[in-house]
C-alpha cells in the first residue's frame, strides 16, 4: 500500500482517499466544516488548509487526495495561521450566542474556535443580520449563525434528491435558504440539523429541550423499516430526546429519515397502557394474568407476533406458544399489505422501506407466516412492539383478544386483557433487516409504569400457579 | 509603433465579412489550418509563445495541449468574452469591430482540439457587441465558415453566443463553465482542471478573445514571426492596452509586447497626465493589480518585469492616478467592487473583502485607528493565496499594495480626520 507522512507519522492509505481520512486514521484531526463524507467536496471553507511539502500554496485537504511519499504538515506555523484565520474570518459574523444555542456542546465552530481560534477578537463593524426563517415543521433555521458550509444545499441536491435549499445573493450577503423561503419537502429534513456545522440549522423538535452535554448516547437501530438504519438514542432521567443516524456504510451510510428520527415518540404517548389492563379498568398482573389465562384456555389460539418484536422474543413467543397454548397458531403481523418478505421493497430511492416494521426478514427466518385474520380461532393473543400496525388487524379480529407489549387509547380496542410490555428503546435483542443483516437493538430507558419485558409476562403467564413474579425482574431479555 | 495587428482596423466599416475577407485575409488561416494536423497548430501555438490575454498570462499553447487525446465526454472551446476586470475594454473593440477574426480563430481552436461546439461567453452589459457577434456568427454560417462541413474540411463546429448577467465572478474560468451551465456562478475546485473535465464534464478550453483572435495571425504567418512581434523572450504578439485614468488620451493602444515601459505609455502614447498635475499612482493590470507609486513607472510593461517588482500585467489595463484624486477613496472604492462581487462560497474571500472594504470606509471618513493599518495588512495575509480562486488574491494585492506603499495617506486621515491633505 502507498504511504505517505502526516505530521512525521508514516499512513497508508488507498488511492483515492483524501487527506482528512487519512489523517483519522492515526488520530490526527484536520479541522473543516464543509467537508463531509457522503457530500461533494466544495473546499468552501478553507478551514482544512494544510502544508505540503514541495506545494508552495497551503492545500485544502478535503480535496487533496494522499498521494505516495506526500509529507503533511496539519500543524505547521503557516497551516496554523491559516486555522486562526479562518476562525476569525468565520467569527465575525457569527452571533457568539452559544449560552442560548441549541447546538453549543456538539458544534463544530464552537470546538473548532477554541482548539484552533484565538480568544482576542479584532472585529468592530457592524455584524451582518439576518431575520429567522421557518422551514416546516421539522427544521428551523437561524442564519446569523450560518457559516455558509452549503452542507445543507449539498445533501438536498445529492441525498435527498431535492433542490430545496438554495445560496441566494452573493458575497457577504450569500444567504442559505429556501427556495422562496418554502417549508422543506423532504422526508430526510433532520439531517440537516445533523449536517449542519453550527447552530443554523435545528431540529424543532429539540430545540431548547436539553443542553447537550446533559444527554446519554445509546447506539441502536431504529426500528422505523426493514432498513434498521443504526441510530443513536440520546436520552436522560429515563426519557429519550432525541435520536441522530450513526454511519454504516452498508446500511445506512449517514443518514436516517424523518419517520424513524421521530419514531421513539410512540413510545411517549400520554395513552399508552403502562398498567395491567383488564376490560379498559387497572388491575394488578395476577389478575390480569389470570384473564388472559382464561381467554386462552383450552381455546384454538391465534398468536399474532408483530414484526417489532426481536428475534429473541419472538423465540420466546414460539416456546411459549408450543408449551402453554397447545391448540395454537403463531403467524406474524407488522404492516398491512406486506405479509412476507418477498411483499417488502424499497419505497424510495434513499432508505426507506415498505415494511413499517424492522424484523420482518428476522421473523421469517424464524419459520413464521404472515396472517391478519383470526377466521377459524376462539381466541387471540397480540405481541406488539407498538411499530406493528394493531388497529388494522384488529379489525379483522373478532375473538376476545390479549394484548401484550405495547398499547395506545388508539390499538387498545378489542382486547379483553393487555399486559404491559417494552418497546424497541426499552429492550436488548437481535433484529435482521431487508438484507439479512443481524443487528443489535440496545436498551436506552426502563419501560415506563409497571410495563414489563416480554420474557417476564411469558415467564408469569405459563406459571400455573400464578405466583407474583419478582418485582425486581428487569426488562432484559 | 511598429506592426499592429488590429488597431488599423477598429472601425465600424471593417465589422461585415466582405472586409473581412478582403481586408484581413479572412479565413484564410482556417484553409490552412485545415491542410494542418491538430498537432501542427498546437505546436504553432507554443511557438508563438503567445500568453493568456486574459490576466493570467498563461501560454496558450501549452493550455491547449492538455486537452486529452481522447475522452469519453464531448470537448467544448470557450471564449471568455466577460471582460469584467475594471479598467479592461480591448476585447470589447475586438468584438465590435473584428467579430470574424474572433470567430475564425474559435473555429481553428476547435479543430485543433478536436472540439465541435464553442461558446463566447460575453460579458452581460455588452448587449451591443453580443449582437453584432451574432450577426457575425450568423454570416459565418451562411458562408459555410462555420456549421456543418466547414469549406469542405469535414470538420463541424457551431458557435454560440452566452450572455452573462454582470458578474465579474463568471470572468474565472471555472465560475464561468458553471453560469454557463446554469449554475450559480461559482468558481469550482480545482483539480480537475476545466482542461481534463470543463463545461458539462467534457475537456475544455477557456481562452480570451484577445487570445483567440491572435490564432488566424499566428496560422497564417507563423509562430515564430509572431513571436518576433514581442520584445521579450517567453512574450509574443502585441498587446491591446486599456488605457484610463487621468490621462489626456485614454483608449485602446496597440503595442508590441515589452516594447515600452510605463512612463512610455503614460507620456508617449496617452498624451501624459491629465491637467499636467503630477502623477500620483498607476495600476498597471486591471484593478486587480498591486498598485505602483510615480517613481516605479520605468518598468517595461509585460508579465515578467511587471512581476519583477511586485504587481502584474493581468488584461493589460493601465489606470492612471494623479494627485488630484484620494488614495484612500480609490482603494476602498475598489476593495467595495471585489466585496460586492465575491461569490461568497470561501470564507476568507467572502468574510475578508468586506471587512477590508468597512476598514477602509472607516478611514475614508475619518473614524480610523492606528492598528487599523496593521489589521488591514494581516487581513491580506489571511486572504492571499488561501482562497479557492483568484478572486481573493484579487482583493487583497491591491490593499496591500497602496497600505505600503502610500501609508501616509492612510496616517493622515486617521490622524487628521477626513480634511486631512497630504504633500508629497
């Protein structure tokens, strides 16, 4: 492989890459802004500028591919002059307004000026001001804070496939908007927030909920599609706030849709049973169990798992079907007019799928059918995640049902008993997405109330005594 | 003067193809041409030694030799005609009055790098020049000089004509293929080179007009007699100067290339200083270029010895200043022109020239500060040479060539206030 010197470390590299990546490797950072892997690369912003021995000008990384025996110098005296150049240059006109900006704590300009910038401001015009612009329901923009990266423009046009973000004007009057100041169309608009070097693009959502640094970071897989984009939970005191895409080329790359971003919501609803429910009242889990026990008995049982469970549950579910409900059928559910894998298919050309559900392929593979008819059965038990579609299949489903996992004001109706369960954010296990890719889903929050994993309502279910089971039992699978 | 090339006909009754033809062995260059290998013109080209006309001074027939061979995309040759740099208006007298000689040397252009379609991307203002080149180009093809077929060759090339709409940005070569394309005109990244993937990907040519009307001269009589017309070694050809300013004679000259030095063609040619009064400051290349003080004028006026003490010939613009105008004014009134007209994509160029032009307004009337003299200089370190074009560098030479060089100019108005009058 063909090497080249960072700083006086020797890096391999593949032909092609550029010298930012190369530099990550060793752990060197070469700062930049409008640089960003899954873009174009527009060198805008002159921050990534580096020495390069025999090139008499400073060269932009992000558009310098390694080259072999090439010597860079990221911190020589030149390369640093021109990060506190730019810096300032970037500074100038930039509202300094972190104590109230969303993005301080995880902003670029914010690191970039202390690590590279210097504290002494020479600035005395006047700033350049913009008013704020609302772009939809996801997305607000602040353009004093915009240190005009395009990031933005770049990801609509190349991502998500929409000329919607616009420069207009020119020179220090460039604005970054949209086209006629419209809401954005997209369905990928979070991402914009995500790219976005500074505070100039925030989530709504998010906005002035939680300083950032307050936030724990929990890797998982959004549960939104068959895609199973990798996703990170950011969540605290056991609620979630926000969740970001992670990379993965291979699922992925750097993005998520909207759909998923806001998904873990579901799991807030106000409605959602988080008691033992028997006949619309509370009631404590003997009881309640003890109802389900009697709808099932002796009864030709219809188990429904949703294709929101994991493959871990969904074992448990087989078992547990096999073992306590001998007269019994388990089929999946998820999504109405996908009722196997070969129904599943892309429903844009960037990430999503039809499948609503994340373990439809996994659920398969685990030998199940999809059904949503009960035609033929006394009875009906209903896993759900809360992601699988409960309203239409029980409109289909005559018998008396239980209901276990997930349940809103909205699917409660029709069941006779519904036990409390975990959603995708309130559990470990294993999903596989459209690929047959296995991933992992990671436990951020407790299930809330007196909501229990599903192992644990299984456990307390086939025991025939109906001992109360340990409270202290976790949501672990 | 000795041979000129085209001042003797800048007149309205040389614009038809009848002069042309009669007048300036029109198109016969491009018979030649055609008995000629691709190679050969090239080689011509290179043995002309004939430089960029449009600032950068770049050889020609080098530029035109890395056009690949062969490439999977069409090849395009396009003529910047945008003509924006201050002080630049020889290619405006080019295509007003010698439109066919612009149109043949595009056609050899083309078939010496096997390119089929060319563009003359003309400046926006030029509403006038961009309808006589039409009517030019309209002539050339119902003459066969251009179209389908050219004079029997086999060789096709068209030719049109692209208004910009007043941006001095869409004067870069890069800036331009994007408006061109109907971007935003925006300077791209270079590499790749416009010459490996130019206007819609495919290898292109950029070349001035003022370049590409040296092509029928250089075909028909050689590159070697055109080199001949420069003075110095690695310059061929003559120069179209812009004179303006303070001078009794401002207009368009022609001379040969290092044939005179600045005081020649202040005194000699442009009549000397306007009202007699001294002389004050020259810029020798289009706004662009660092100023020189009356003392500095005995430079002979080309690329190298121009570059030699600090500034630069750029598109032959010579802008006289004498002492009756303030420094000051003049370079804020220039910074304000590159300010406005920075496209805003880099942040030294967009952020920079506009704090360099508030500095400057800051001083202008009075409200200047002793370190803001140090901050202007350090603002054109911080800009030169770190942008992604030229435009940057653009900006920042000229500042800090009138802060060294007329600096007490600038101390008496920040000491003095806005009366202040300084005496040499």
């Amino acid at each position: 492989m063909p090497k080249c010197t960072i700083d006086g470390r020797e890096v391999e590299f593949k032909a092609g890459e550029n010298l930012i990546e190369v530099a990550r490797k060793v752990g060197i950072e070469i700062p930049y802004f409008c640089y960003h892997p899954g873009l174009s690369i527009v060198a805008q912003c002159r921050m990534c500028a580096v020495e390069i021995e025999k090139m008499p000008k400073l060269q932009t990384a992000c558009s310098t591919p390694a080259g072999d025996g090439m010597v860079v110098k990221t911190r020589s005296e030149r390369a640093k002059q021109n990060q506190k150049a730019i810096m300032e240059f970037l500074l100038i006109n930039h509202p300094l307004d972190c104590p109230v900006c969303d993005k301080a704590g995880e902003c670029d300009l914010q690191d970039f000026s202390y690590k590279y910038g210097d504290s002494y401001m020479r600035y005395m015009e006047e700033r350049r001001t913009y008013v704020d612009l609302d772009m939809g329901p996801v997305i607000k923009k602040n353009m004093n804070r915009c240190i005009h990266c395009t990031r933005c423009i770049r990801f609509g046009t190349e991502v998500a496939g929409i000329h919607e973000m616009v420069a207009v004007k020119r020179g220090n009057n460039t604005e970054i908007t949209t086209i006629d100041g419209r809401p954005l169309e997209t369905d990928y608009a979070g991402n914009y927030a995500d790219i976005c070097p500074t505070g100039s693009l925030t989530l709504k959502d998010f906005r002035f909920k939680k300083r950032s640094w307050f936030l724990k970071k929990t890797a998982t897989i959004c549960e939104g599609c068959s895609r199973g984009c990798n996703m990170e939970l950011q969540h605290e005191a056991n609620m979630v706030y926000r969740s970001i895409p992670r990379t993965n080329m291979d699922v992925n790359q750097y993005w998520m849709c909207d759909e998923g971003r806001f998904n873990y919501r579901h799991l807030q609803d106000p409605s959602r049973v988080t008691k033992p429910t028997k006949s619309g009242s509370f009631v404590d889990w003997s009881a309640a169990l003890s109802e389900a026990r009697a709808v099932t008995q002796g009864k030709k049982t219809a188990v429904f798992v949703g294709t929101d469970l994991t493959q871990e549950e969904i074992s448990m579910v087989i078992q547990f079907a096999q073992k306590s409900l001998p007269n019994s059928t388990v089929v999946h559910f998820g999504t109405p007019g996908v009722n196997s894998a070969a129904d599943d298919a892309a429903l844009d050309k960037i990430l999503k799928r039809k499948s609503k559900t994340a373990n439809l392929h996994g659920a398969e593979k685990l030998g199940l059918k999809g059904s949503n008819t009960a035609t033929g059965y006394q009875a009906a038990v209903v896993f759900s995640g809360g992601r699988s579609n409960v309203a239409a299949l029980m409109k289909d489903v005559k018998v008396p049902a239980v209901g276990v996992g997930v349940f809103t004001d909205e699917t409660k109706g029709g069941f006779s008993v519904i036990l409390p369960g975990a959603g995708f954010s309130e559990k470990d296990g294993t999903i596989v997405n459209f690929n047959g890719v296995e991933q992992k889903l990671k436990r951020a929050v407790l299930p809330p109330g007196q909501s229990k994993a599903t192992s644990e309502i299984l456990m307390m279910w086939s025991n025939q005594s109906g001992a109360q089971a340990s409270a202290t039992a976790g949501a672990r699978v | 003067m000795s041979e000129t090339l085209y001042i003797q006909h800048f007149k309205d009754s040389s614009r038809g193809l009848d002069y042309y033809l009669k007048q300036m062995e029109g198109y016969t260059a491009l018979k030649k041409a055609f008995k000629m290998t691709p190679d050969d013109i090239i080689n011509e080209m290179k043995k002309s030694n004939v430089r960029g006309r449009g600032g950068a001074g770049f050889p020609t027939g080098m530029k035109w030799g890395f056009i690949p061979k062969q490439a999977s995309k069409p090849k395009y040759l396009v003529c910047n005609a945008d003509e924006s740099e201050p002080g630049t208006f020889k290619d405006r007298d080019l295509m007003r009055y010698t439109p066919h000689l612009l149109i043949e040397g595009m056609v050899i252009g083309g078939f010496a790098i096997g390119a089929h379609v060319g563009y003359i991307y003309i400046r926006g203002e030029y509403t006038r020049e961009a309808k006589l080149l039409d009517e030019a180009i309209d002539e050339a093809y119902a003459k066969g000089y251009l179209g389908k077929n050219i004079q029997g060759s086999g060789f096709d090339f068209d030719l049109t004509v692209h208004r910009g709409a007043g941006a001095y940005i869409c004067g870069e070569e890069t800036g331009l293929l994007n408006s061109l394309e109907g971007k935003r005109g925006e300077p791209r990244v270079k590499p790749p080179f416009p010459a490996q993937a130019g206007a819609f990907g495919g290898p292109t040519i950029v070349n001035n007009v003022e370049t590409l009307t040296n092509v029928p001269f250089i075909i028909n009589k050689g590159g070697d007699w055109f080199a001949k017309l420069g003075k110095l070694e690695k310059s061929g050809g003559t120069r179209l100067v812009s004179i303006s300013g303070h001078v009794k004679k401002p207009g368009v000259y022609e001379i040969n290339a290092g044939s005179m030095t600045i005081r020649q063609l202040i005194y000699d040619v442009a009549g000397g200083i306007l009202d007699d009064r001294p002389l004050k400051a020259v810029i020798p290349g289009g706004s662009s270029a660092p100023v020189l003080t009356a003392d500095e004028i005995d430079v002979i006026y080309d690329i190298e010895p121009l570059m030699k003490v600090g500034s630069m010939m750029g598109s032959a613009a010579l802008m006289v200043v004498n002492d009756s105008y303030p420094i000051v004014r003049l370079i804020k009134r220039i910074t304000k022109f590159y300010a406005h007209e920075s496209c805003g994509q880099c942040t030294p160029c967009r952020e920079g020239c506009r704090w360099m032009e508030d500095i400057l307004h800051r001083i202008e009337h009075g409200h200047g500060k002793e370190q803001d003299l140090a901050l202007l200089l350090d603002i054109t370190d911080n800009i030169a040479g770190k942008t992604l074009c030229a435009l940057g560098d653009a900006a920042a030479g000229p500042v800090a060539s009138f802060v060294r060089k007329f600096r007490p100019d600038f101390e008496a108005l920040i000491r003095g206030g806005r009366h202040a009058q300084v005496h040499h």
